[in-house]
C-alpha cells in the first residue's frame, strides 16, 4: 500500500508541476499579448496623432493655395482654359471636331492668328473618326492670370490607340484669353 501511496504522490507531484509550468507559460504569454495590446493602442495613438497633424496642415496648404490663387487672379483663366480644353481635345467625330474648332474661333477669336495653336478645322481626316479624349493637371504660375496645364489626349481608332501629351500655358488679360505656349508630345500604343 505504501507503494502505492508513493507512486499516487509522485502521480500528483508531476502533474501538480506540469501545471504550474502550463500555468506560468500561460501567464507569460498573457502578459507578452498585454504588452503587446499597449504598443498596438500607442501606434495607434502616435498614427491619429500624426494623421491630425497632417489634416491640420494640409488645410492650411490649402487656404494658402486658395489665397495664392486669388492674388494670381487664376480662377477665370481656369475656367476659360477648361472650356477650350473640352472643345480642342473632346470630340466623337469629324462633324464634332469641326463644329468645335469653329466654336473656338468665334469664342477667342485672336486664336486664329496664335502660331502656337491651330484652330482652323482643316485637321479634318477622312473615314471613321476617332474617339478623342483627355484629362489635365492644371497648374499655377508665379505670374497673374496664368496657368500651366500637362494635357494628356487618347485618341481611340478602330485598330490602334494614340496618346499625346500636351504641355500649355495660357492666360486672360483684358478680356482676351491666349495661349502662349501649346507643345506636344505622341506615342502609338
């Protein structure tokens, strides 16, 4: 009987241990999730922290922006620049095309005589039009009531695509809006 009592108490002895040890394991690890969960709740902290700022200061940038465009006087040449763009580099057909040059020069009529700028109609093609298109990055300059645009135009034939890439500063004094630089760039994709 006693040796069974010693083999019992042993029995219990060894388990009593593999607890503790499964015990304190366990509590290691609570505690390394816990420590991780406060630097986990800190990035967060530091990341709203940062986020705010940069909020802060990016309306800031934005009302300074605001007040730099209205110093320059750029929203009307703009405007206008956007109105021109949608005629010049938006059409569906050669009918399109024509009726849109001829609307440029009726609306800006010292366009006609830009050497930067063609705006005659005569680029009219033969078949089926292409599909033109385009979207631009308008841009301010140190000078009032001017922008800079970086213009890209793709034009959708039925066999191929082109891209061009316009680079155009314009301005709007005394009523007349110009265009005094116009350059492109082409690639057939």
């Amino acid at each position: 009987m006693q040796n069974n009592q010693f083999k019992l108490t042993t029995i219990l002895s060894v388990v009593i241990t593999i607890l503790i040890i499964i015990a304190l394991f366990m509590s290691i690890n609570l505690y390394n999730k816990y420590q991780e969960d406060d630097k986990i709740k800190d990035d967060i902290k530091t990341i709203k922290a940062k986020n705010n700022k940069t909020t802060a200061h990016n309306k800031k940038v934005a009302s300074l922006e605001k007040k730099q465009e209205k110093e320059l006087e750029v929203e009307e040449v703009s405007n206008i620049a956007t109105n021109f763009n949608d005629k010049f580099f938006k059409w569906d057909s050669w009918e399109t095309f024509s009726k849109n040059m001829e609307k440029l020069r009726e609306t800006y009529p010292n366009l006609k005589d830009n050497k930067n700028v063609v705006i005659d109609g005569k680029d009219v093609g033969t078949g089926n039009s292409p599909e033109s298109d385009y979207v631009s990055e308008l841009f301010i300059t140190e000078n009032k009531k001017e922008v800079t645009e970086v213009i890209k135009q793709t034009k959708e034939y039925e066999e191929k695509s082109t891209e061009k890439i316009w680079y155009k500063v314009s301005k709007y004094n005394n009523g007349q809006y110009d265009i005094t630089k116009f350059e492109d760039y082409e690639e057939v994709l």
